[in-house]
C-alpha cells in the first residue's frame, strides 16, 4: 500500500501549493443577534464560527488559538452537512491522525490518536466526558473540536493523544430551521429537523431531532435510532447567560462481530455474510442534560459553573464472534448475553481573567470539578438442558463458515439466561488546577499551570456460587440469595504539571514548545497486596502554526515524543523475593513504552466557498522496557492498533455566483497505513514437569497480533441549492475498498463498501 501513501502525499502537496490563501480552522458559519444593555434584538449579524486567533470551548481557558502550546482542529456544521455524515468515524476523517480502531461488535466505535485509545476518558460532549460505549448522534453537531496532545491538566485522567469534544447545536435569537431527509443504499432513511428562535426578548430556543431507520450491508444486520435534543438559552442580563441542554438517544441494532479468523488470517468470505444467530438483538439508551453559567464581572473576569448528568445502558443478546475457529471452517459460536449501564454526575468550577503585573499580561484559568460515576455490570449465564447448574458457553451444535446457511438457523434464542452476577463500580474523581498564559511582550508567551488529581474506585459484587457436590454441579446460592461484597478501595493520586513556550515574531506566526504530563491508574495489586500507583505519562512537543495571506492558509507542522516510564507489568516474584510469580494479577511499574511522531495539518479557504482540508500523521509507539515476566510484553513490538502513517485530504466547493450558482461538489479521501489488530506479543511462562523445587519455568513469546494492510477509501459528493431547497449526492468507497477493523482477537468487522446517500433540505 506505499503507492497509496505516495499519493496520498502528493495530493497533500497539491492542496498546499494551490491554497495560498485562507481557511478558518472550523469551517462553518453562523447566523445570530446581538442584544443591546436592554436586551433588544439588533441587526443579525454573520459571525464567523472559525478563526485560527479564535479561542475554541475544548481549551476551557479562553486562550486562542495562536497562543495554545498544541495544535488544534474543528471541524464545522458547515462541513458535517456537505459531508453527509452520519456517524462519528465519517467526520474524524477531517481530523489528522485520528482514526477508529474498532468498530466492537457494531456498538461503538473506538478512536485512537497518537498511540493511545481515546475511547475510555477522552471523548466529552459539551466538555464532559460522556460514556463512549453508544455511537453518538451527528445530525445535532454545531462542531467537533479535537485538541491534540496532553489535556490531563484540564481534564484530569486522559490518554496523552488529545481530546474530543462534541459540541451540539445551541439557540439563536433569530427565527429558523430546517428540515432533511437522507436516503441511501441498504434501505437507509433519515429525517431530521432543527428548529431554532426567541421565545421572547430574554429566551430562545432550540429542537433539532432524527428518526433513522436502515438495513447493512451486511444480511440480517439493521439499526433503528430516534434522537431528540431540546436546549434554552436565557439572556438574564448582558453579564449572565444561562443554556440548559439536553438529549435522548434510542438506538436497537444488531450485534455484528463481522467475519471469521483462523489463527493471524482472516478468512476469505464474503464481505456481506453474517456469522451471528438470526435471533441476536440489542438495545442503547443514552441521556444527558445539562446546565452552563456563565457571568461576565467585567471585560477581564468570567465566572463559568456547569453541571451535568448522563445515563448510559446497553442490553444485547447474542452469539459473540471468537477466535476458536477450526481449520476445516467449523465454529462454535460464543453465547453472551449483557447488560451495562453507566450513571455520570459532574460539575465544574471555574474562574478566568487577565490583569497586568507592570508591563507583563496575565491570563489564568483555575477551578475545581469534581464527578461521580456509578456504573452496573450484570453477567448472565445460559442453562444447559436439564444441568440448570451447568453454564453454556457455546452453542451445542457448530456452524461451518464456508457452508453456512441461513435457512438452517433459528431465530429465537433457544437458550434461557439468568443473572448470575452484578458488579457496581463507583468512581470518584476530583482535580483542582491553575494556569497562566504569562506574556512578557507581544513577542514571548509562557504558559504554566498545575492540576491535582485524586480518584477512587470502588467495586461491589453480587454473585450466584455453584460448587460440586458429588461430581455434580450444584448451586448453593442463587446470585438474589448471596451477599454483596464490597472490594478493596483503589485510590490514585497525581500531580499533572504543564509547561509551554510560545514565540511569535509576526502575528501570524507561532513557534511552540510544551511538556506536559498525563496519569493512568492500574489494576491489580503489589506483591505486598498494595494497590498500584498510576502510571505517568510524559509528553513533549514543538510545532510552528503559521497564517499566510490574513489568515486564508493556516498550516500546523508539530513533532512529539510520548514516554510511559512506569508501565504496570507482571511482577517477577512473590513477596518472599525468590519465587517465580505467574499471576498476572501482581504487578510492578517496571515497563515502559516510547512513542514519537510528527503531524502536518493544512486547512484553507482559496475561493469563497471553497474549504480544503489536509494532514499527514506519522506515529511508531514501541516497548521500549518490559520486565519478561509472564503476560509482560516484548521489548521493540509495536503496540497493536497502531498505524504508522495516516493521511487525510477533503475539499468542498459551492459556487457563490455566475451561471451555476448553487453548484456544490466535494470530495474526501483517507489513508490508513498498516497495523495490527489483536494483542501485543507477550510473554508466556510455562511451568516445566515434572516439577522440581524451585520450580522451573520455559519461556516463549506468545504471538498474538494480526497483521494488516493499509488501504484508501475515497467520497465525492455532486449537489445543487435553489432558494431554500438543495439536494445533495454522495458516492462513498469510490474503489470498493475491503479492509478491517479488528478489535483485540474478535470483531474482525469489514469496512462498508461502495454506497449511495442522498439529502434533501429545505431551510427556512
């Protein structure tokens, strides 16, 4: 695939060359008013929702962009609606250097950055983090921010690659709206409606909601979703705004674990068959709503609380696609049933202002915030006929995947669950910070600031024991009969320092350098039966952002290094210093892995109308330290789902005048390079027989990941506006590319391939 990349790269350069002139970094716009002191409506205003000098809300702290020591990227409505995304992992292919990972068995999409897996702690709706295990809605997105590098001191505990925030549509003090419908291939329909206005002089409003309802490319598969999201905003006074928000997602699917893998090859099937029973069915729930404060003191100081509350649930029944394929094709489908839920309340301090020391500006950040998350896990286990105390685990019978037929297969579950299980956990966390962006002339620029984080966790288990009487497995207690038992209190504690330089010789011109670092709390315990201390990460940055032509051409250039020095692995002995230890539950920070990288970002605006954006991504995060104790990783493997080398390059272009006025095409192209999915390779201890004593041990590497190639996929789009209606086309997989996502040894899900979608809008 280096021929995709080769191209790739000259279709970059090509892009640079010929948009010497502008592009904002988000390239949307929008209407709205502004009020006087009496809070009367005055003349609509364009206001230009994207400035490279433009502060964006996923820095918190006010600062531009231009002064930001880390790079930044959003990617506007404007460009969401030429784009006709649907999904989240369309509109990241506008962000360089990130990239979904897997797709899990079709419930959500995982994106990493960097190296690192964004999807447990860096993905924020409205700067909160929300639970990444639903795939969330796009019609409802004024933006999509994404903020590279170390975040950790204005998030607390995230991975060091950045940080994703979605950032919905907000009301205006104008009257308007609109109404679509998506059409496309698979039976895919999608009406949506944004409506937006003033109550009265102090209170405007906003509802937008979609109703989607499609089949897959893939047999049998299909998805239903209903979503609706009302928000308020109140102008109490020209110093207090206050927005209430809120959402509701339902969304039934199919549980889809794609295609087979025997061993590292995945099997040549085709792209459309589905290897899950007929009768697996699915369900996610998900909430928020929200309150922001905001008050103005004066031009220099603003007071922000928010607060939020989110609810999350997963239900699914089905068959689960492993790894334990025979050779000859046969399979004996995994049998899972789950339910998962997540309660997220949070809040957030914060207070922001400038003041001068002599010639010297300050601007500080500081705040407090603080969340609660109480998330339930029920495990669930199928009767075996007649053994109500034996558990299945697979189906009786297996299926071949070569001969597979859907004809034979039932589509009621023939197997009963019960709950066996139920773990609650409670995290807690709490993080205090303080930044100042000190500028000691219009020239030099330091940023520094300090976050403390305190964290807890907290399991409780409910469960059923089954114990064997006679060589008969009987239970003797029923899991609504046992007692909850609550596990030891995991508690993690760091500090999240964060330097940055900024030079500016001209104001179009920024050259930075930053070190910051991040935390990961680890499970398991010391030897000693201590819990584990985090993990800090620690990343370095320079880059150069720079403005040709006021503004119409911004490019980013930023090379990284990313070090975990203390990475948790097994630990060699027990307590006692001499005996071998191959529980994996005992570790020690004694790993490391290294990550270095470069990224270029161009984003332009050459003609009016015209919006190109483009970016090149190189990444090898590697072992770099391991202890070789069994279950530790290997020395020089790069991790898995990690390509090296990603690129992006998109344009849209509407004609604003002459003979096609109203024309609108585009186009969107995307490299991933190769990587491997599953596991890292790691160490397996085996423990020699006979046995001697000391007990002696033969070590091998275990080979766990699978190689994958890269690939491109490539969308146009072909449209047409007249007044307040317009249509728009768009082709995606021009080339019918075939790839995969694979998610550690299981969802080994193909890429969609060649579609159709279809808008029509008409805006009031």
């Amino acid at each position: 695939m280096k021929h995709n990349l080769i191209l790739f790269l000259a279709l970059i350069s090509f892009a640079a060359s010929y948009s010497q002139d502008y592009t904002s970094i988000d390239n949307s716009t929008a209407n709205d008013t502004v009020k006087n002191k009496k809070g009367e409506t005055l003349n609509e205003v364009l206001i230009t929702a994207n400035k490279p000098k433009k502060p964006i809300s996923a820095a918190r702290s006010g600062i531009k962009v231009m002064d930001l020591p880390q790079s930044v990227q959003v990617v506007g409505s404007e460009v969401i609606e030429q784009q006709q995304a649907i999904r989240l992992s369309e509109v990241v292919k506008n962000l360089n250097g990130v990239y979904v990972g897997s797709a899990r068995g079709g419930a959500q999409e995982s994106f990493f950055s960097r190296g690192y897996d964004m999807s447990a702690n860096n993905m924020f709706k409205n700067g909160f983090r929300y639970n990444a295990g639903s795939i969330p809605e796009v019609s409802s997105l004024e933006k999509v921010e994404f903020l590279k590098g170390g975040s950790a001191l204005l998030y607390g505990n995230v991975a060091p690659g950045g940080i994703m925030n979605l950032v919905t549509k907000t009301p205006k003090f104008t009257s308007g709206g609109e109404v679509s419908m998506q059409m496309g291939s698979n039976s895919y329909y999608k009406p949506s409606i944004d409506f937006y206005g003033p109550l009265n002089k102090s209170i405007a409003y906003r509802f937008t909601g979609s109703y989607e309802n499609s089949e897959s490319f893939r047999d049998y598969v299909k998805n239903e979703r209903i979503y609706i999201n009302p928000s308020f905003l109140f102008h109490v006074s020209d110093k207090t705004q206050i927005t209430l928000q809120g959402d509701y997602l339902s969304a039934d699917w199919t549980p889809d674990f794609g295609t087979g893998i025997y061993g590292k090859t995945i099997l040549d099937l085709p792209r459309n068959e589905f290897f899950g029973a007929l009768w697996s069915t699915a369900n996610t729930k998900s909430s928020s709503a929200s309150l922001l404060f905001n008050h103005d003191f004066n031009k220099n100081w603003k007071l922000n609380f928010n607060s939020s509350y989110q609810s999350y649930r997963r239900t699914q029944t089905s068959t689960a696609q492993l790894s334990t394929i025979d050779a000859n094709g046969n399979w004996k489908r995994g049998l899972t049933k789950a339910d998962a839920a997540e309660q997220i309340f949070g809040d957030q301090l914060s207070l922001q202002g400038t003041f001068n020391t002599g010639s010297v500006k300050h601007q500080i950040f500081t705040g407090v915030d603080y969340e609660n998350s109480l998330a339930p896990s029920y495990t669930f286990g199928f009767y075996a006929p007649g053994k109500p105390a034996d558990l299945l685990t697979t189906e009786a019978t297996a299926i071949n995947l070569y001969t597979y037929d859907y004809s034979t297969q039932n589509t009621v579950i023939p197997y009963p669950a019960r709950t066996t299980q139920l773990t609650s956990t409670e995290t807690q966390r709490f993080g205090a910070y303080f930044q100042d962006l000190v500028s000691i002339n219009q020239y030099i620029k330091v940023l520094a600031g300090l976050r403390w984080s305190w964290q807890q966790g907290e399991a409780t288990t409910t469960k059923e024991v089954i114990e064997k009487k006679n060589n008969v497995n009987v239970i003797t207690t029923a899991y609504e009969d046992a007692l909850p038992v609550i596990g030891a209190k995991s508690i993690s504690k760091a500090f999240s320092p964060k330097a940055g330089l900024v030079v500016q010789p001209t104001k179009d011109l920024s050259l930075f350098a930053s070190y910051s670092n991040s935390f990961t709390p680890n499970t398991g315990t010391t030897v000693d039966s201590q819990p584990l201390d985090p993990s800090i990460i620690d990343q370095y940055e320079v880059g150069v952002k720079k403005d040709f032509f006021k503004g119409l051409l911004t490019t980013n250039v930023t090379l990284y290094q990313i070090t975990n020095n203390n990475l948790a692995q097994t630990a060699q002995y027990l307590s006692d210093g001499v005996t071998q230890n191959v529980n994996t539950n005992l570790k020690e920070l004694v790993g490391a892995t290294k990550g270095k990288g470069v990224e270029i970002d161009i984003t332009a605006t050459p003609l009016e109308g015209l919006n190109i954006m483009a970016g090149y991504s190189f990444n090898e995060t590697k072992v770099s330290k391991s202890s070789g104790t069994s279950g530790s990783l290997v020395v020089g493997d790069v991790l898995a789902r990690t390509p090296k080398n990603t690129a992006n390059l998109s344009f849209f272009y509407k004609l604003p005048s002459g003979l096609l006025k109203g024309v609108t095409f585009g186009a969107i192209g995307n490299y991933v390079g190769d990587r491997t999915g599953g596991w890292n390779d790691d160490y397996l201890w085996t423990e020699n027989t006979p046995s001697t004593n000391p007990k002696t041990y033969t070590v091998t590497i275990r080979d766990r990941d699978i190689p994958l190639e890269g690939y491109v996929t490539v969308d146009a789009s072909l449209g047409y506006e007249w007044k307040k209606f317009s249509i728009l086309c768009r082709l995606s997989n021009i080339t019918n590319e075939l790839n995969y996502t694979v998610h550690e040894n299981y969802s080994v899900n193909p890429i969609a391939p060649r579609q159709v979608m279809t808008s029509l809008r008409y805006k009031f």
